[in-house]
C-alpha cells in the first residue's frame, strides 16, 4: 500500500470530506465501517476486564460495614453478583433486539425518543465515562508509584509526578484503542487474565490458611447486628460499584462477532466467573482477619499480603496496578462509541461518528474521551464531586429495563434471540429505583441538584444543534478542520 490515499483528492459532500469515495486505493480494501473483530474471548475479557479493578484488592468493605456480620455481608457479595447477572440478561434482551452499538443509547432512543437518549449521551460522555478514565488512570499512577518509590526508599511520590503518570496513562490507552479494534481486544485479553491469576493467588492463600484451621471468623457467622432496610440498600450500593462494567459488551454490539450467541454467552460466562471470584477472595480475606480488622484496614489486599506472601507481598501492588490499567482499556474502549453513535445519529457533532480511514476506529470519539480525562485529572477534589453523579448510572440502567418492559408490552411479536423471564427487568428496575433514591435519602446534599443541574445543562445544547437542527458554519468548519487533522471520514452505509 502506497500513500496515494493521503495525498490523493478529497471529495467534499454535504459539507465533509469523503476519503473513501475519492480514492481507489481505499475501495480495493473494502468499506469504512467498524468490523466485527470481537470473539467470544475478547467479549468474556472486556467484561471481566472492566468489573475486576482496584476495588476488591483495595476496599471491599463497603458491604461488610453495612451487612453487620459476616454471613450477611457474604450473602449480599451474592446478591450484587445475582443482580448485576440480572441487568445484564435484561441488556442482553434487548441488545439482539437492537443490535446496535453504544450501550443504552439506541434502546433509549428507540423505546423512549430522543430527549432520554441524549441525556444519557451528554452524561455519560462528558461525565461519567472520562471522570471513570481519570480516576483509574490516578489509581494506576497512585499504586505503581508507590510500589516504585517504596522499593527505592524515597517515600511518598509526589503529587504532580502521580497526576503526570496518569496522563501519561490516558494517553497510552487512546493510542492503543484508535490504533486497533484487535490490538485493544488482544491487551483486554492478556490483562483479564492476569487479573483472574492475581485474584486466584489470594484465594490459594486462603485455602491454605482455611486448610490450617484459620475457620474462626466464619463461626457463627450470623452473630452480630441484623441491619435493616437502610443498611442493605447502602451495603448492595456499595457491592455493586464493585460489578461495575457488567453491560460492556453492549456498547461494541456492530464489533461483536455472532452478536445473537456470543453476547448471551458471554455475558454468563463472565457474571458467573466475577461472582465466583469475588465470594472466594473474601472469604480468603476473612481467613486471616476479623470483620473488625477487615473494616479498620486502609487497604484489605495489602493487609492479607503482610499476613500471607510474606516476602511475596510485592504481588498485591502490582496485582492492582495491572488491574487498573486493564480497566482503563475496558472504560477507553467502550466510551468512545457512545459518542460515536449518538453523532451517528445526529446528536453529536458530526466528526465524532466518523472512522479512521485506515484503522477503522472511532478515533475522535476516544480521542475526545482521552481529553476529557486529562482535564478532570488536574483538580484536587474532582473524585469527590464525582460521587453525585453515582446515582445517574442506575437511573440508566433502569431505564433500559423499563424499555425491555416497554417493547415487550408494544411490541409482543418482534423477535427475541434471548427472552429472559418477565420478573428480572421487573427486578432490575425496582431495585435502579432503590439505587438511584438510597445514596440521596441517606446523605442529602445540595451538590446532588448541582449534578442534576448539569445534566439537565445538555438541554442547552439539545434545543438548538438537535430539536430546531441548527448548523452552524464554526462547527462545520471545526469538523471539516479535525476531519482532515485526524483523517477519518463518514462509515459507509450497509448494502
């Protein structure tokens, strides 16, 4: 291949460049159109990938201090993995019926119109997906760090060498997700699977310990405090931030090979093997410590590696850096084509739904995800306002499920691929309405209005660039401009 195509013509329709159509060379190769180059194995490590981070290695005890006892706390860990499997079976209803990329976007779209689906496209491309990036890319710099500067007897590394590795982190995932669809796929792969290997040594290490008689803190495991209502929607909110990123494979539908099967399957397979490895890991922490010492310890891995690797300790810092960086992937992967399919459909601006000619990925949409995330990484208190945005991802995800709800009573005689039971949408959507109210009712603050307020600010850009289709010449210059910088062109249109 030559490089005639980037110095060829450039055909301008419709205000936009088309590569594709100007260049022979391009034809030859094929369509600029995302390409199915997600396997099963690829959909199991993106899914795992994303939900195993730093939470289970750092702070799971969320769900121990609200539950009371260890029995109970043990019984939620369940719960969340019951529920999480729940909304992901209800997602998978609906991503066969819609087969369409971007996660909750076209079934909001296509249930509900396109007020809701862009209040979700504004959020969570401007909020929740780069503020995710952000904070695990700090995490990532925050542990390596440390590990580092610990070995070499100098500290606490400073803040602005942390901040600097994170976007040092931010800008290797982007390179890697506009580079390759499969490049991306191959590292999901290779990180899920260290992350599940890191997991499985604690749980020897547990075994172990359970195998030498260390059963004491399981005997009568129901003794203690029976928490109420209150406690167990905090301690279930809690438990599921650590389930987190169980609806991913429903953002790269179009890149999934043998959607109707493969996401199904692995979406079981992945639920099933993060419940199962949630449950042992703490049962492996309580064989070496007491509910109390778990719940007064800054960091429950690094506590349990002091207790048990002895000089192998390193392995737990090491182990959640790897994991971080693995979630980074996932959360750069999948964020982009939210962007890019609301642009698609006439939401967006329209360069975010252009490809790269060459790499056939959605380089400004990650890009403009990659960008966001540097920005939130500079101030100090950023993750904390963060936390009022929380409650807006269950509201999401319940919303899906009410429009599995919807179509089932509009649309009886469509067809369904997957048709999970009636009663767990039904499920799913009381327990988002709990989610959603819990954290609010708990702790009312005013910056929950101010994250309210936020997500209501897209209306000021819905009204005019989507309701009245306002064009305005900046912005057709602004993308004929990152057109050309970024050289991607519009996906052509299926046969």
């Amino acid at each position: 291949m030559t490089n005639s195509r980037r110095e060829g013509p450039i055909v301008k329709k419709n205000n936009l460049y088309n590569y594709a159509d100007s260049n022979s060379d391009f034809k030859e190769e094929g369509k600029v159109q995302l390409k199915r180059e997600v396997n099963l194995i690829s959909g199991i490590s993106l899914i795992v990938g994303t939900m195993i981070g730093s939470g289970i290695f750092v702070s799971p005890k969320g769900v121990m201090r609200n539950s009371g006892c260890v029995g109970t706390g043990l019984l939620i860990w369940l719960g969340c993995g019951v529920l999480a499997t729940f909304g992901a079976l209800s997602y998978a209803e609906v991503g066969t019926m819609i087969p369409k990329s971007g996660g909750e976007f076209p079934i909001l779209l296509e249930a509900f119109g396109s007020i809701p689906s862009y209040m979700f496209a504004w959020t969570s491309s401007f909020i929740l997906k780069p503020s995710a990036l952000a904070l695990l890319s700090l995490t990532f710099a925050e542990y390596a760090l440390a590990a580092a500067m610990d070995g070499i007897g100098c500290g606490h590394p400073p803040e602005i060498a942390v901040k600097l590795t994170a976007v040092v982190v931010v800008m290797i995932v982007v390179l890697v997700n506009c580079a390759s669809v499969k490049l991306s796929t191959n590292f999901l792969t290779i990180f899920s699977f260290g992350k599940i290997l890191s997991l499985l040594i604690i749980i020897v290490g547990g075994i172990v310990m359970l195998a030498h008689g260390h059963t004491e803190h399981f005997q009568n495991a129901f003794e203690g405090e029976q928490p109420g209502v209150r406690e167990v929607a905090l301690a279930f909110y809690q438990g599921l931030w650590a389930f987190d990123g169980w609806n991913q494979l429903n953002y790269v539908i179009e890149e999934l090979k043998d959607p109707y099967v493969n996401l199904p399957r692995a979406i079981v397979i992945a639920l099933l093997l993060v419940t199962g490895l949630y449950m042992l890991t703490n049962v492996a922490y309580l064989s070496t410590m007491s509910l109390p010492t778990l719940l007064a310890s800054p960091a429950v891995g690094a506590t349990f590696g002091k207790r048990v690797l002895g000089s192998f300790v390193w392995i737990i810092p090491l182990a959640v850096s790897w994991s971080v960086f693995g979630t980074c992937l996932g959360s750069c992967f999948t964020a982009g084509r939210i962007s890019y399919v609301a642009a698609r459909e006439g939401q967006f601006t329209k360069v975010l739904a252009m490809l790269h000619v060459k790499k056939l990925t959605p380089a400004p949409a990650v890009i403009l995800n990659g960008i966001l995330a540097c920005l939130m990484i500079i101030p100090n208190d950023f993750d904390t306002l963060l936390d009022y945005f929380s409650f807006s991802m269950w509201l999401f995800h319940g919303s899906t499920c009410a429009a599995l709800l919807y179509f089932r009573y509009k649309r009886p005689d469509q067809p369904r691929p997957v048709k999970v039971p009636i009663f767990i949408p039904i499920v799913v959507v009381l327990a988002a309405v709990c989610l959603v109210l819990a954290p609010i009712i708990d702790n009312p603050q005013i910056q929950y209005l101010y994250a309210v307020l936020f997500i209501l600010a897209g209306f000021a850009f819905y009204i005019p660039f989507v309701h009245l289709g306002i064009k305005s010449k900046f912005i057709i210059r602004t993308n004929l401009f990152f057109q050309k910088l970024l050289f991607v062109t519009l996906p052509d249109e299926d046969d």
